[in-house]
C-alpha cells in the first residue's frame, strides 16, 4: 500500500501551516506515521480520510495539544513544534473541537468574549491598575461580539445561557467565537457533525464568507458531500499518512482514496 | 539486624493495603470515579466483624491463635461490606448525573455517612476484638522477628483471597470481562458486554475485598471509626503507584506501598534523619511524584 | 436600593431558592435577636459566633474562587488556613520558639507571605495534574504539612501548639485597651423592668426585656468581629471584582472546558496558578484572624474536617456563587455550633414507675460528621448547583447593561428557573 501513497502538494506559495514529516506513537501504535502537508494561505483545505486515519491525532498534533514523537509543524513560519496550545494560537492558529463541551454558566455572549486575545482584563493586575483600559478594551470586545453574531444572524441567542442553545447553535457560537480570536488559519473538527440540514448551509456560507474576507481554513469532516462542495484543495490521509492531495473531483474519482475508504475498516 | 523485623511487618502491613486497593482500583476504573468512601467501606467490614464475633463466639476450636468464630466474623465483614456498597451503588451513585468529579465528591458524603453511623453505635474511641493477644512466635524471635500467629493469619488469608481473584479473573467468564473493562470501559461497552452486571460485581468484589482488609486492619491494629479514612490515601497511593484500573498493578502498588511505610526505620538507623512519624507523609510524596512522572503507574505506559 | 421602597417587589422578583434563602435569613436573624433579647443567647457568644462564621465564610470565598470559578478540587483548605494561623501565631506569640513578639501585623504579612510561596510550591506540580488527581494530591499534601506541624517541635512546639498568642490589635493606639477602657454598659431594651408575654407554664412562655449588660469581653469580641468584617469585605471587594472581569471568565471557561481554553489561547496553567495563590491567601486570611481570635494554635487545628466543612459550604452555597458562600460559611457554622449543644441535651421522660432518660452525650460530632455527609450527598443528587448559583455575567461592570429584569428575558430567569 505504502508505495501507491504520492503524498501531498509541498513547495507551495505562501505556506500558513506547514507540516512536515509528523510522527506520532500511542504505545505500540503508530497514529501518525510521516505525514506532510502544506496549507496555503487563503485556501480551505480539506482534510479527509477514513476512520482511523488519524485526521484527529493530526489535529491535536497540529495544534499543540499531543506532543509529536518527530517531524516539525510551522504556522506562519514560525515553528511551533512541540510548542502549548496557547503558544501556537499566538502564532495565528486557532482551532475548534468536534463535541463543543457547553459552558455552564455563561451566556452565549459571554462565552463569545472568551474568543478575544490578549486582553487586559485578562491580566489580573491590571484588574486594578488600568480599569480604565479594561473597560474600553472590553466595550470594544463586546461590539465585535455583538457585530459578529449579526453577521452569523444569531444575534438574538446572545444573552441565553450557552447550555440552553442546540449543538447546531453551538457549532455556530464556536465558529463565531474562534473568527474573534482573530485567526490566520483556522482548523475547524467536524464542523457539521450532528448539525441538521438547514444550518448546516448556514455554516458553509459563513466559513466561505469568511474566507472570501481573508481566513484561511483546514476542515477535518466525515460529511463527504460537504467537504467536497467547500474544500478545494482536500488531502486524503490513510494509516496515518498522505495518501495524496487535489482538487475535490480528482480525489473523489482516485481510485486510491476509493480503495482507501472500501478497505479502511478491513 | 531487624531488618528482616521490618520485612516481616512490611508482609503484613502490605497484605491490608492489597486488600484495599484493588477494590479501589477495579471501582476508579469500572465506575470512573476516585471512590473517597472505599476507606470507609473497610471500617464497616471490621465492626460488622465486631459484633459478629461477639454474637457468635468464640466456636470451639482455633486456627492460628484466631477463634472459629472469628473467621465467621471475618465472612460476616465481607459480606455486610459488599452489601452496603452496592445498596449505597444503586439508591445514591446510579441514579447521578453529575460526572466523575460530582460523584468523587458525593463519595466524600458517603464516607462521613458510614463512619457517623459507626460512631454513633460504636463512639470514638479504640476497641479490639475480643481475641486473646499472643506472644511473638518463639522460633522466630531468634532471627529477632516478632511476629505473632494472627499476623500470619493476616498475610495467610489475604494470600488466599487474593489467590481467589486471581483464579476468578483468569479463569471465568465474569473474571475477563472485569479485566477488559478495567482496562478500557469504553471499548468494552461498545463489544457488547453487559456492563451493568459486569459493574455488580465489581462492587461486590471490591467492597468485599475492603471489608476483609478492614477486618485485619483492626486485628493488625485497633478498631477506630476513622480507621479506614486515615488509611485511604495510603490505599490511593498504592493504586495509583501500580496504575488506575490494573488489578495486579494494584497489588503489587499495595505490596510496596505497605513495604515502604514499615521500612521508614531503615532511613533513621542510616542516618537519615526523617523519623517513622513521617513514614505516610513520605509516600504521599512519592504518590504525587508518581502523579507526575508516571501517571499511568509504574506498570503504566509512560507518557 | 428598591429594596428600601418596594421590597415587596423586589422580593416576588427573587428566584424560588433566593426567596428561601432570604426567609431563612430573616427567620434566623430574628430568632437570634429573640434569644438576645430574651436574655439566653449571651451577646458575647452572639459576637463569637458572629467572628466565627465570618472565617467560615472567608473560607468558603476562597474555596470557591479555585472550585467554583477554576474548578480546581483543592483538598488542602485546612492546611492553608493552618499555615495562616501558624504564620502569624510563630511570629507574634510569646510562647513562639521561633520568632514571637512581633506586631501582628508583621504577623499578617509573613502568614500571607507563606501562604503564597506554599501554595505556588504545590501547585507547581499538582496543577499539571488530572483534576481527580488534583483532589488526592492535594489532600495529601495537606496531610504532609500537617505532619510536620506536629512533629517539628523545634519549629512549632509541636502538639503542645502556640500560646500566649496577643490580639491582633496589640500595640494599637486606642484600640489595642478599647475593650478594657469601654465603660460596663448596660441595655434595657424595655426600661423599668421587663415584660412577660405569657406564664412560664409548660416552658412555653417567656419573657423578654431583661437588662443586658455589655462588659470587657463583649468590647473584645466586638473588635474582633470588627476586623473578620473588614478581612471579608476586602477580599469580597477583590474578589468581585476580578471575577466579574475578562480574568474571571477565563477561569469560568477553563472549570468548563479546559482544552477550550487552551485551543483559544489561554496559558491556563498560569491561570489556574493566579487562582490557586489567590483563594490560599483568602484562606490564610482566615487562619491569621483565627489565631488572634482564639489565641492558641495546635495541629488540631490542620485536621481535614475543616476543608470538608468549607467544602460543604461552597456547594450548598452555589459552585461560582461569592454571594453563595457567604451564606455557606454561615450555613455550616450554624450546624457546627448547633450539633455542640446536642451534647448537652438530655430528655428524661416520667413514665409512672420508670424513668427513661436520653442523652445526647457525645452524639455532637457524629450527628455533626452525618449532617454534613447527608447534605453533601443531597445536594449532589438534587441540586449540583446549589442554593444560590452564580447568575451574573462575568463582564465588566459599566460595559454592559445590567442583565434586563423581568419575566420574559435574561439569564436571571433562565437560570434561575432550574429549580422547578
């Protein structure tokens, strides 16, 4: 199987994540096996592959929650390998989870403003030296809030609590809450997963929105027809590698990715 | 040279601890949650041992310095142990829905419930089985280890209990599917078996292995509502010392736990000067180190 | 400040618990100011018991800015609270073997100063940990410290404790002799004698409007009562208002999902630290107010019962709630000394020929130790949340309007509706 795995596109232009050679081992497991890809700025990069390819392990690699066995993530050339989640959202990369655990407690605008960096008022001693600069920092923060869910045209969900909004809702709060961390890529986990049909157009529309202002996206999704629709180019991962990358009608119609999907279970 | 002294009352000491943990063990994994009553759960065994024996007597003959009766006593603190985890399992844990931490908590509510009730019978203070207290056994003391018959009753019946498990665990059908959801809960709910009973007897082991251990604990010792309570974080190094979930990880955490706390003498007569009144706080250190370094336990993967 | 002017209103717009949390209050208050006026509630105990249930409620605050903000299960609350006692008492006590005899106030500062440094050496490592680890490597820290309480004699004399600890107002112009200089007072709510509502038959009637007489120790409670409120309305000062704030809500998230906030950005394990120091320092607070209170310090005094306590008050209060635990440390303070008089009880009924005599003896601690297990396991199972759950959004104030009040909208009302 290996030798028929061409791998993905690398040497492109204005690279936002690049990754090389990543390796990761649960035991004697191997997740990630030499995987690379490049993620070029402005695109939505779909990443698909069958269950157990290790799309997820990629994910949490990427993004700083698993620490590589081997190989090296950069995000806006800057190498984060190996580096804590919150040091790789510093370097542009914010990513959302598959299962938004719901915030007890907190209202959706208040779990909005969670998604800001780098706030004052995130600094404890400045709580009491520069209330002043807290509070403009915070109304602003709140404006954007505010004008970021009218966009999303969920406006009106912004003072419920965050537990009573469905998991379609939540989905969007998350996509919205993450635009306010103010990306340079977003990797986005199974974005419509359990979302109904209605707001799942919703949630293209904005991701393609979004792009057309500016985000680069990487999308992990099982929902074929949606990646498809969205992605351009897809990467299709198998056994923790690169089986290959193209343009969503030269994957779906590769005979490897389809021998790929038939065999993935076996 | 008491050396061998401190290895003899390491075997012993161990023996409670191994009795105690694996019950830990098994109930952290199967039930997801750290149980902060399992201490408590040994207390009852012991006291229901109390006043079986008392009832029931001596009974004639004597094994090992230890009354017929006793033995009674010792099945009687299993038993009445078992049942009331598992009647505190079905009214108070199974109907929750508030997580691992929740129930972590709710387990300390439990623990306080069981020894007020002890206490309230019982009262604060010390009591002892009303067996005969023995003399070292005399062969022995020449190699200058005191020890006496019932110490050997201790590690001799939590060697055949835990003999027993192994058997169980090994060689039924019951025993496997224990291991393989200790191992993983999540794989073995989705293969299919019947987790719920599979979670009874877990319970039932487990509780019922703690009695045990408290029965000997107060043999060992004294009888004491707060026994179990004091001895649990020990009970919780060992288990998290061999690895959450493993139940021979757990005795064998239990064994060294119970080593190392009848060891402590050795650091003194080398000089070192940290005395026996520390010999717990010295393994709660090692337990947050093993928190840290190997969290998966010294039979654990390392992460 | 409707209350002032429609507290009708304002009452019917409480949620459900808030009202009987409110009933409660007021009944309580009134029973209290009934026992004083009636001459068997001593207004020095009142003043005890006052000073008292303020540390529980400093307690209860500081648990409830690690658990109830940060989710952080901290099982060393005793220790902290000892570590402020100890603190303090090691540096102003003339029986210290350390270092007595200084101002108190130097005391306050060196047990605060401890309490940090402590509380960043064992959230180092515990703080990476698991939050089930957290609760057991916490607890048994706490039982190491308390360890060498006990055994470093050289350090702490030991189970013998600290005596001869002075008042924390010693060496105070004015106030370190207010308690002896004030004048023996006396009260006479009802002049010219006193008013029997109806005969002392069957020990129903009584009568209130006794004299009371304010001495000594009365002034002396006072003052101590005097410094537990302003160590609670400082921290409830700066405990509002970081929570109420960007910084709060960080902490709020990473109880919720931590993994979130780590994804958006957030250095967690730095927050949870600032958290962690924090809620000690507020607990040290109440152990150094404890010290100069109760004068004498023993290991006795580290026993993890006390974490248990506040724990219970946190939780019956509302997980996230400052408002909840204050009302928590009042709660557990009332069960404390409710289940003390128990032991004094005894019932002995006349049934003709024979006597039966019950006595509650020695049944205090258990009843006590049961009490607070039965309302642990209840609250669990039916109301997680608490009494009085947090319903503020942590936003800081004046950025956004006021949650709107009212039937149909808010958070108010969503949330408080829960308990229907």
């Amino acid at each position: 199987m290996r030798d028929r795995h061409e791998g993905a596109n690398m040497g492109k232009e204005n690279v936002v994540l690049r990754v090389e050679n990543l390796e990761k081992r649960f035991g004697g497991l191997v997740a990630t096996d030499d995987a690379s890809f490049e993620v070029e700025r402005g695109t939505i990069t779909g990443l698909i592959g069958p269950n157990g390819a290790g799309k997820s392990t990629i994910f949490n690699l990427i993004s700083g929650f698993y620490e590589p066995d081997g190989g090296r993530v950069e995000v806006n050339g800057i190498d984060v390998t190996g580096r804590k989640p919150y040091e790789v959202a510093d370097a542009g990369l914010i990513r959302t989870f598959q299962t938004p655990r719901k915030l007890e407690g907190m209202t959706v605008r208040e779990a909005m403003l969670v998604g800001p960096r780098e706030q004052p008022g995130e600094s404890f001693v400045k709580l009491f030296t520069d209330p002043e600069g807290v509070a403009s920092a915070e109304s602003a923060n709140l404006a954007e809030a505010q004008r970021i869910l009218e966009e999303f045209e969920i406006d009106h969900l912004a003072t419920q609590p965050a537990t009573d909004i469905s998991g379609g809702q939540m989905k969007l709060v998350e996509l919205a809450r993450a635009m306010l961390a103010d990306p340079e890529i977003l990797l986005l986990d199974e974005p419509v997963a359990g979302v109904n049909p209605t707001l799942r157009n919703d949630l293209a529309e904005q991701i393609r929105r979004l792009n057309e202002q500016g985000t680069t996206f990487c999308i992990i999704e099982h929902d074929m027809e949606f990646v498809m629709k969205l992605a351009d180019p897809v990467v299709v991962l198998n056994q923790g590698n690169v089986l290959m990358e193209g343009p969503p009608e030269a994957v779906q119609s590769d005979e490897r990715v389809i021998d790929a999907y038939l065999g993935g279970d076996a | 040279m008491p050396l061998l002294e401190y290895l003899a009352n390491g075997l012993i000491f161990s023996s409670i601890i191994v009795l105690g943990s694996i019950g830990l063990s098994l109930v952290y994994s199967i039930a997801d949650f750290a149980n902060f009553a399992h201490g408590d759960t040994m207390t009852i065994g012991a006291y229901t041992a109390l006043l079986t024996f008392g009832a029931v007597g001596g009974l004639g003959g004597a094994v090992l310095g230890l009354p017929y009766g006793f033995f009674v006593a010792l099945l009687a603190g299993i038993a009445v142990a078992a049942l009331v985890a598992v009647v505190t399992e079905r009214i108070v844990y199974k109907p929750m829905d508030v997580g691992s931490i929740g129930m972590l908590i709710t387990s300390i509510g439990i623990a306080f419930i069981y020894r007020a009730i002890i206490q309230l019978r019982f009262g604060a203070d010390f009591t002892r089985y009303d067996v005969q207290t023995l003399r070292p056994i005399e062969w022995l003391v020449q190699y200058d280890i005191r020890i006496t018959e019932h110490d050997v009753a201790i590690v001799l019946s939590a060697a055949i209990l835990v003999t027993g498990l192994h058997l169980l665990l090994q060689y039924t059908d019951l025993g496997r599917k224990m291991r393989a959801m200790a191992d993983n809960p999540e794989l073995a709910r989705v293969s299919g078996i019947r987790t719920e009973r599979v979670k009874l007897w877990t319970w039932v082991i487990g509780a019922g292995l703690a009695g045990s251990g408290g029965v000997f604990l107060g043999l060992f010792n004294q009888l004491r509502p707060r026994m179990g309570f004091s001895l649990l974080l020990l009970i919780f190094a060992a288990v998290i010392l061999g690895g959450i979930g493993s139940v021979y990880g757990a005795m064998l955490g239990g064994f060294l736990i119970g080593m190392i706390h009848e060891l402590m003498p050795i650091l003194t007569d080398y000089g070192i000067p940290i005395g026996t009144e520390y010999a717990e706080a010295v393994v709660f250190v090692i337990m947050v180190v093993v928190l840290l370094v190997r969290p998966n336990g010294i039979m654990g993967e390392a992460t | 400040m409707s209350w002032l002017t429609d507290p009708a209103g304002e009452f019917a717009d409480l949620t459900r618990a808030e009202q009987g949390v409110t009933l409660f209050v007021v009944a309580f208050a009134i029973y209290l100011l009934f026992g004083l006026l009636r001459g068997t509630l001593d207004p020095t105990y009142f003043m005890f018991l006052l000073g008292l249930a303020s540390m529980y409620a400093l307690l209860s605050l500081g648990l409830n800015s690690q658990w109830g903000f940060t989710g952080l299960i901290n099982f060393s609350v005793a220790a902290f609270f000892g570590i402020g006692a100890y603190g303090t008492a090691l540096m102003t006590a003339s029986s210290s073997p350390i270092a007595g005899g200084f101002n108190p106030i130097v005391g306050l500062v060196v047990a605060l100063v401890v309490a940090a440094v402590i509380a960043v050496a064992i959230g180092i490592p515990t703080l990476r940990l698991r939050a089930d680890y957290l609760a057991i490597a916490s607890l048994g820290l706490a039982e190491v410290i308390r360890r060498i309480v006990l055994n470093e004699q050289g350090l702490t004399n030991g189970s013998a404790g600290v005596r001869g600890i002075p008042s924390f107002f010693e060496g105070w112009p004015v106030l370190a002799t207010f308690p002896q200089s004030m004048p023996e007072t006396t009260i006479d709510p009802v002049p010219g004698g006193s008013v029997t509502v109806a005969e002392p038959v069957f020990g129903i009637g009584f009568t209130v409007g006794q004299e009371i007489v304010l001495r000594t120790p009365f002034w002396r409670a006072l003052l101590n009562v005097s410094l537990v409120f302003v160590f609670l309305g400082v921290s409830y000062g700066v405990l509002r208002r970081v929570h109420r704030s960007p910084w709060g809500r960080v902490l709020r998230t990473i109880r919720a999902d931590e993994d979130l906030a780590r994804a958006l950005g957030k250095d967690t394990y730095s927050f949870k630290m600032q958290s962690f120091v924090l809620g000690s320092l507020v607990m040290a607070l109440a152990g150094v107010f404890y010290a100069h209170l109760n004068l004498y310090v023993s290991p006795g005094d580290l026993d993890p019962i006390t974490t248990f306590y506040v724990w219970v008050a946190v939780i019956l209060g509302g997980s996230g709630s400052n408002r909840g635990a204050l009302f928590g440390g009042f709660v557990v303070v009332a069960i404390r000394e409710g289940t003390r008089f128990l032991n004094q009880i005894s019932l002995s009924l006349d049934l003709g020929a024979t006597e039966v005599v019950f006595s509650f003896e020695g049944l205090g601690g258990p009843m006590r130790l049961l009490l607070i297990g039965l309302i642990i396991v209840v609250l669990m199972r039916f109301r997680p949340e608490g009494l009085l759950p947090p319903q503020r959004e942590l936003i800081w104030p004046g950025t956004v309007d006021e949650v709107p009040e009212g039937p149909d909208v808010g958070v108010r009302e969503a949330r408080g509706g829960s308990d229907e």
